[in-house]
C-alpha cells in the first residue's frame, strides 16, 4: 500500500518537474537573449568614446584633401547622427552582416572566422590542460591538507592566480630566449607536410599556452580543494572507511565524484571569461587570433571589427554562462528537484 502511494505521488509529481524544467529553461534563454542585447548596445557606445578619428589614422602620411576626407567619412558612415549609425549596425546584425572592416577593407563576419581557429586552439588546450593540473593538484591537496605539499602548491596557485598574464608572458619570453619561438603561430620555412606544419605550429603554442595555463589552473584547484574539503568529514566517508574500504578508494569513488560539481560547472564559465581575455596573451606573443584582431582594431579605431569580435566574444561568455547553469541544474538532483 505504502509503495503504490509513493508510486502515486511520484507520477503525479513528474509533469509539475517537466513544467518547472521547461521555465527554467525559457527564463535562462530569455535572460541570455537579453543580455546579449544589452551587450550589443553597450559595445556600439562604448568603442565610440575611443579616442581616436578612423579616417585620420586611415589617411596619416598621406596628402588628402578636406574633400577626400569628407568622402572618405561618408563612405565609413561616420557623418551619420550616432542613432543612425545604431540603427544600420543593429539591422546588419539581424541579417547576419558584421560589417565591413575599415582597416582590412574586408567582411568582419570572415575576419573572424578566420583568427577564431587559432584562439580556440589556444584556449581549448590550454583549458584541457588547466582543468586535468587543478583537479589533480587540487584533490591531492585537501586530502593531504596542512602538509607541506598542500601549503606549497596552495601559494604557487595563489601568486600565479594574482599574477598579469601579459607579465607572466613577457617574463617566459625572457626566460626562454631562444628556446621557443618568440611570437607567430607558423615558421616561414616549414615544410609544407602535415606532421612537419603540426610540430611547428605545437612548438609555437608552447609559451602562450604556458601563459594562460600558468593563470587559469590555480582557480581550478582552489575550487577543487575547497570542495573536497566541504566532503571530507561528510558521514557517507565514513561509512566508506567502516565497510573496509582503503583510502585511496574512498577518496576516487566517494568523495571526489562529489567534490567535483562546482569545478565542472566552473570549467564551462571560465571557458568563456578566457576566449574574452586572450587579448594580452595573444598580443604578448603574436597570436594569431581574435586577441590579436582586437588588439589591432583598437589601433585605428576599426570601429565594425571593434564590435564584431566584441560581440563574438561576449556571446561566448553568455553562452557559455547558460551551459553552465543549465548542466548544474542536470548534475545536482537537489537543484532539479525545485
């Protein structure tokens, strides 16, 4: 009788979880949709307060006249009253169309495409390996916590943490003189063969990689560490170690598959946070990629590359946010069950 009610009630519940999923999920997509509006509408007014005139920077050291320049700012579309000038950017957006670049002369929409390789080359492995580090570091370190290990790789995450990556690159081209390539993603006189172009462009990935994954692990193991450490006196532990179990095997089976939560959800956040801050790194070493493009946009002002790959990388902040919650919400029964 017990069993048939609690069946019941369990049938009863499940449409009232699927309407709950279905707002949750519809209110993180509004929310994300409209901050991405937002975005949208504080990048076009932002990168107008640029010091700078583009059509100045576009003619220096040429001679040109008051004429020239006039139809050179027509042809930009920068006479424009600044509503106006909203009003084409946003409707191109709609259709698809970044915009022209005034520096490249170029679509943005395939300027982006093509330094988008390159960045997620850099970001993706430098993320893999963050994550595979901080999990090891990390778990190790709040098993053996107040030991020397722990306080040792606690400090090293926390100085490189706190530490510029620009710094940190210039300090690793120093050091590495000669080593490494010192910027680019390709050598000249590389062979054409694939195995030859594939080391070359691994031996150039080396220091940028190194730079962002020096920053980006230690906020990785701290989350880690600080879970395990909520687990370990949690009582399903110690029922673990009453059946017998070694303490490796408490630590891989129980308590860090229940540690790990926040760090996945973290993983997909932070994902994004480092598309967006690649700029320095990839200036640092010639990279490539959208850090590079934005970095060279920021000197003309190329306007439409300027909100182009402002776009693309605050989306993919967005994005990445939404992944984030929405996998919590999957992982975390108790999340689930609201």
């Amino acid at each position: 009788m017990t069993n048939a009610v609690s069946t019941a009630a369990a049938e009863l519940d499940e449409p009232r979880r699927g309407t709950g999923t279905a707002r949750f999920l519809l209110g993180k997509l509004g929310g994300a949709v409209a901050s991405l509006l937002l975005v949208v509408a504080l990048g076009f007014l932002l990168f107008r307060m640029i010091p700078g005139d583009p059509v100045t920077t576009l003619t220096r050291d040429r001679p040109t006249s008051p004429d020239q320049l006039a139809l050179l700012r027509e042809r930009l579309g920068v006479d424009k009253p600044l509503y106006q000038q909203f009003l084409d950017y946003a409707g191109g957006l709609f259709r698809g169309d970044l915009g022209t670049s005034y520096g490249y002369n170029r679509p943005v929409a395939t300027l982006i495409g093509e330094r988008l390789g390159p960045t997620l080359l850099l970001v993706g492995t430098a993320t893999v390996l963050a994550v595979a580090l901080g999990l090891w570091l990390g778990v190790r370190a709040a098993w053996r916590r107040g030991s020397l290990f722990d306080r040792t790789q606690t400090g090293i995450a926390l100085t490189l943490w706190s530490m510029p990556q620009f710094w940190l690159g210039l300090l690793l081209l120093i050091a590495t003189q000669g080593v490494f390539p010192s910027g680019g993603m390709r050598s000249p006189d590389t062979p054409p063969e694939f195995f030859p172009q594939l080391l070359d462009v691994a031996h150039h990935l080396v220091l940028p990689c190194v730079t962002l994954l020096a920053v980006i692990y230690a906020q990785y193991m701290l989350v880690m560490r600080s879970s395990l450490l909520g687990e370990m006196n949690a009582e399903y532990l110690t029922t673990a170690r009453a059946k017998g179990l070694r303490e490796d095997l408490v630590r891989r089976r129980h308590a860090v598959p229940n540690a790990l939560l926040p760090t996945v959800t973290l993983v997909f956040l932070q994902f994004g946070l480092v598309v967006s801050g690649t700029v320095t790194v990839e200036t640092v070493f010639s990279w490539p990629g959208l850090g590079l493009l934005t970095y060279e946009a920021l000197r003309v002002p190329d306007l439409p590359l300027l909100q182009g790959v402002f776009v693309v990388m605050a989306g993919s902040v967005i994005v990445m946010n939404l992944i984030a919650e929405v996998l919590y919400r999957v992982l975390d029964p108790r999340v689930r069950a609201r």
